[in-house]
C-alpha cells in the first residue's frame, strides 16, 4: 500500500462533509488573501460539489479578490446541462460568491485548436499557483479529465507539462474535453479530493495499491502531492 502522507478527514455523510469542506476551503481562500492579496480556486464538476458550492457561496470572504476557473470541463456549450461551468455559475457564484473572478475553460464556438489556444492562454492569465484545487474521483479512479486509458494521459498528469491545459478523448469520457495539467493541480497549495458513497471509497482503497498512474490517474495526486492532499470522505452520499 502506498505510504501517502495525506490528511484524512472523515464525515457521517455527504451533508456533514459539505460543510467541513466548505469551512475549509474559506479559510484557505481568506489565508490567501491576506497573504498575497488574491486567491485562486479551481474547482471540479460533477454531482457530489453542488451542496458544497451552495454553502460555499455564503462564506464571508472578499470574494472581489478571488479567482475561480474549472479543474476540466466537457467540450459542451455554456447552457449544456452536462456543462461544469453551468454547475459553477448556477451553485457557487451566487450570495457573496457572485462577486468572484470566473474563468471557464471550454468555448466550443471555436474550432478545437483555437479553443485550446485560448483555454491555455486564460489560464495563464489566472494567480498561479492555485491555492486551493477541489477534486472529485470516478469509479474508475479519474480525477480531473486523467481518465484510464486516454490519449496522452501521461503527459496531462505530468506537473512538468509542457502546457497549462490539455485536450482529452478517452471512451468513458463521454464527449471530448478539456483538462488541466499536472502543471496546475499538483503545483496548488492546497488540494482537496472529496468521496462520498461505499463504491468511491473501495476505489480510494485500492488507489493506495501499487500499480501504475495510468490504470488509475487518482494516484497522481497521491503519490506527487500528498504533503498537500486532504482526502474529505464519507460512506453516506
């Protein structure tokens, strides 16, 4: 089993586990803040963050000074309801939140090299490094758009990338995507990997097995950023 030297924090239920999420992030975010004047948080699509982004949203921060962009994003126009930055906009940037700094990464009006161009130069524009990068995890152990199997895997979770933002077109992926970087995620400050339900947490388990990144991506963040990792868990969704 993988030694990690992650923080572990564990929850009766996803409810519980939204708040503590919550707390912590804010206070990251207010660190940030006080320390460099700004604060960059990237943030995961999907199911498990909406009652997360909702609590979050009311935090009392400057939220003036604050930054958010997506970890990965599907290749889906903005009002798509598959779409993360639809999620962002409709569950986090509301209540004191709506006054933060949005920046998404997909704009499928543009062809898909001219869309990348501009993902990366968005991002480049963002307060790197990112304070805090909340990250959910498949089934499968994908975290981000690393999915098992996907065409240039490696060098997405590579944090020496050679780019900010990489395409991604695997088969359980759904549509084409948009990812960031090992040269973002595993550079942040701060990383958050949320799991909720029996079947996510036996998939964490046997991430911390031996085996290789590209079987299960997660353990890129495990294995390269674990100083900095706080697993937030819990056995009820």
């Amino acid at each position: 089993m993988i030694q990690a030297d992650f923080h572990r924090r564990e929850f009766a239920d996803g409810e519980e586990l939204a708040h503590g999420l919550a707390d912590w992030t804010a206070e990251r975010l207010r660190v940030a803040i006080e320390a460099r004047g700004v604060a960059l948080l990237i943030v995961s699509g999907g199911k498990s963050p909406a009652r997360f982004f909702e609590l979050l949203s009311d935090m009392e921060l400057d939220w003036t000074r604050v930054a958010v962009t997506l970890a990965d994003e599907r290749r889906v126009p903005d009002d798509s309801p598959r779409s993360n930055a639809r999620l962002v906009r409709e569950k986090l940037l509301r209540n004191r939140a709506a006054a933060a700094n949005f920046t998404p990464l997909a704009d499928v009006r543009l062809p898909g090299d001219q869309e990348l161009a501009a993902a990366s130069a968005r991002v480049a524009r963002l307060p790197l490094p990112a304070d805090v990068v909340v990250l959910g995890m498949g089934d499968d152990g994908h975290t981000a758009s690393w999915f098992p199997g996907a065409d240039g895997l490696a060098e997405a979770m590579d944090p020496g990338a050679r780019q900010l933002v990489a395409p991604i077109a695997a088969a359980d992926a759904g549509e084409p995507r948009l990812t960031l970087t090992g040269r973002v995620i595993l550079r942040a400050r701060a990383i958050a990997l949320e799991i909720e339900g029996e079947a996510k947490l036996a998939t964490f388990v046997a991430a911390l097995e031996p085996g290789p990144e590209e079987e299960m991506p997660i353990r890129a963040v495990l294995r390269r950023a674990a100083d900095r990792l706080t697993v937030f868990s819990a056995k009820q969704t």
